[in-house]
C-alpha cells in the first residue's frame, strides 16, 4: 500500500521547517520583559496613526475588502518613487518570496544563492522543487563572489538571490557588482528587507532593467512585523504574471490601514532610522572593544559578532546571555560562516547598554 507517504511530493516532504529566531525564542517566547535581540524586530511601538487606524479597521473586520489592495499599493508606490502597476503586496515580503519561486522555478531549476544569507531561501527554493546552488561569501568580511555567481550560471539557472543589506553580516552589494549581475540573462531578485537601515538603496535599478524583482517589507524599519506587510517592486509584465499566484484577500484588512497610516508618518520613521543607526554604531564600536569579540560594520538593525576566544562558542555565549536576560542568536554552523558567531539585533538604547554590558561580563571570566 506504502501509505498515505506516497501522496507526498518528495521535495516538499524533504524540506526542513523554518525555525524564526532559533530556539531561545521558542523557549523565552513569552519572557515580554527580556531583551529580544533574536529576530530582528524593531524596539519601537508602531507609529500612534497605526494604533489608530487598527482601532478604526476592526470594526470592518467582517468586509471582504479591495484585494487588489489599490489604496496600499499607491501609498508604496509614493514612499518609494514607482507606479503602482509595478507594486504587489504579500502577506510579509515572506509570501513574495514564496510566490517567486513557486512561480519562475520549475522542478531542477536552479537558484543561485551566495552563503551566509538568509536561511529560508533554500527551504523556499527546495518546497518549489528548484535546486539551490551555493556560492560561498568571500572572506574576510564575506563579500560576493560575483565572479563566482556568473561562472555558476547554465541552462537550468533561472534566479540569483541577493540580499542587500545581507542578513546576517549586514553588508551591501554596490551598484557596480549587481549590474554585472543584471546583464546576465536570469532573474535577479534584490531582498532589501532592511533596506531602510541602510545609507544607500539600490531600489531604483528596478526603473532601468527588466529582470530584477526587489521585495521589501514593513516588518523591519515600520516594526509592523506581526502584522504581516511585504511587497515586490518589478515590471508591470512580472507584476501580472505574480498576480496570477496570489491568493485573493492574501493581506487583511486591518494590517492593510495599518500600512497605510505606517507609511504616512514619514517622522516615525526618520526617528526610527536615527536611533537604529545610533545603537547600531554603539554596539559595534563597544563590542569590537571587548577581547575575544569582533564584529562586522552593518547596515541592517543588526551586528554579527564573531567570538575569537577559543573557550567560548556561539551556544555558550547565547545561553549566558539568556541567564541574563538578553535573547540574541547563535549562528555558529550556519551554512557559510566559518567560526564561531551570534548575532544582535539594535534595540532602544537602555537594551543596548544591557546586552553589552552582559558581553563584557561573559567575556571577562
Ligand atoms: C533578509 C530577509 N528577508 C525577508 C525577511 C522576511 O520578512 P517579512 O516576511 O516579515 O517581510 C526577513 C526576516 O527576518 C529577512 O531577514
């Protein structure tokens, strides 16, 4: 009979499931008071328009609203610079990425991914039934191998995935290395996800190629993670063909007006830039002071810190954390980093000081 297994399409029964934040959030989920510098949340309560807005949204809550999301979909296209023809929105830029694969990739078609990333590329790629191929980062400071992804390239190619600022090192791709990218005859997708962390977007290469599609989401510098906001930038061509993907009504009402008070408090966000980008400079001028820790310039609301002291490994240095009430993430083992690391999240100042001062702590026994 071979059970109810024989149903199963391998490629999706042989993916892994993604585990956000790794296991101190699984464990600490509910610790509302610790220091969550686990997943790359913003530290700051949403702009009070979007308070606003759900307290007003709820009580449509039995609509079936717009699903062409019209309304959202020009106020992107305002804070960005596009048409709204060129813009699609998705349950978190997660769902875009979804949709990509599920729609451009075939059964062995190959994605090029450049290691260390972000790890749910490959689950996404392989639930497709598409086929990674890994381009390991250049050391020291993990930059890409452009050379590398362009030698990778044949027949079965059909993407390569750059994530600029890179989750987890926080680096960017110039402007000169993803044009050489663009002339090749493939789909490039841009996850600038933290693009608004970032000195310098490389958003608007989506106004003068054909094969780029860019996904950029609310989560991050807006900090409406859990309301679930995302969404692509590329030609009107690939807009309609994704569209053919999307489920109807993919993004709720609620997160909808959210979105749209979110990105009408330009503000807000300049605010939220600033003091990222102030925590961001104390944790790695601080960190890279303590013996036994490097750590990476970064343009996400991020730091990688590589540990140097043989004694001490990424689990031990997240778990001591732990005891003391600071959630980071190991990323030893990751594919493509070579030694032991964890990475932080910039948080409000006073969490910042927190967690370093626990460093130094750890750091000195
Ligand atoms: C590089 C990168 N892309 C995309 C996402 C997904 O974000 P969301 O689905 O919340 O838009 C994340 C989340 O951490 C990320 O790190």
């Amino acid at each position: 009979m071979g059970g109810i297994k024989k149903f199963f399409k391998p490629s999706i029964d042989e993916a892994q499931v993604y585990s956000p934040g790794g296991i101190l959030r699984v464990l600490y989920q509910q610790r509302q008071d610790w220091v969550r510098m686990m997943s790359n949340e913003s530290p700051f309560e949403p702009s009070p328009r979007v308070l606003e807005a759900v307290e007003e949204a709820i009580h449509k809550a039995g609509w079936y609203y717009d699903s062409d999301f019209i309304e959202l979909r020009e106020a992107i296209a305002d804070y960005i610079g596009f048409e709204s023809e060129r813009i699609l929105v998705g349950n978190g830029s997660t769902e875009i990425i979804d949709m990509i694969f599920r729609g451009f990739v075939n059964s062995g078609d190959e994605v090029i991914l450049s290691d260390p990333t972000y790890p749910l590329y490959p689950i996404r790629i392989q639930v497709a039934g598409g086929k990674s191929v890994v381009i390991p980062k250049i050391l020291p400071d993990y930059r890409w191998d452009i050379d590398g992804i362009i030698k990778a390239i044949n027949p079965r190619t059909k993407i390569i995935v750059v994530v600029s600022p890179n989750n987890p090192v926080g680096n960017t791709i110039t402007e000169g290395e993803m044009k050489r990218l663009l002339e090749q005859d493939v789909l490039v997708v841009l996850d600038e996800a933290y693009g608004e962390f970032a000195d310098k977007r490389l958003t608007y290469l989506a106004k003068e190629h054909d094969n780029i599609i860019i996904t950029r989401t609310l989560s991050k510098a807006f900090g409406l993670a859990a309301l679930r906001i995302g969404y692509t930038i590329a030609t009107p061509e690939i807009i309609n063909y994704l569209t053919k993907i999307k489920i109807p009504f993919n993004v709720n009402y609620i997160a909808v007006q959210a979105a749209i008070a979110a990105l009408s408090d330009r503000e807000y966000l300049k605010r939220v830039k600033n003091e990222i980008a102030k925590g961001r400079e104390y944790l790695y001028k601080e960190i890279s002071a303590i013996d036994g820790l490097e750590t990476f310039p970064s343009q996400g609301n991020f730091v990688l810190v590589k540990i140097t002291k043989p004694s001490v490994t990424g689990t031990n240095l997240e778990w001591k954390l732990a005891d003391r009430q600071v959630l980071t993430r190991k990323y030893t083992g990751k594919a493509g980093l070579i030694g032991e690391y964890i990475r932080i999240t910039v948080r409000s100042m006073d969490e910042n000081h927190k967690c370093v001062e626990a460093l130094r702590e750890i750091m000195r026994k």
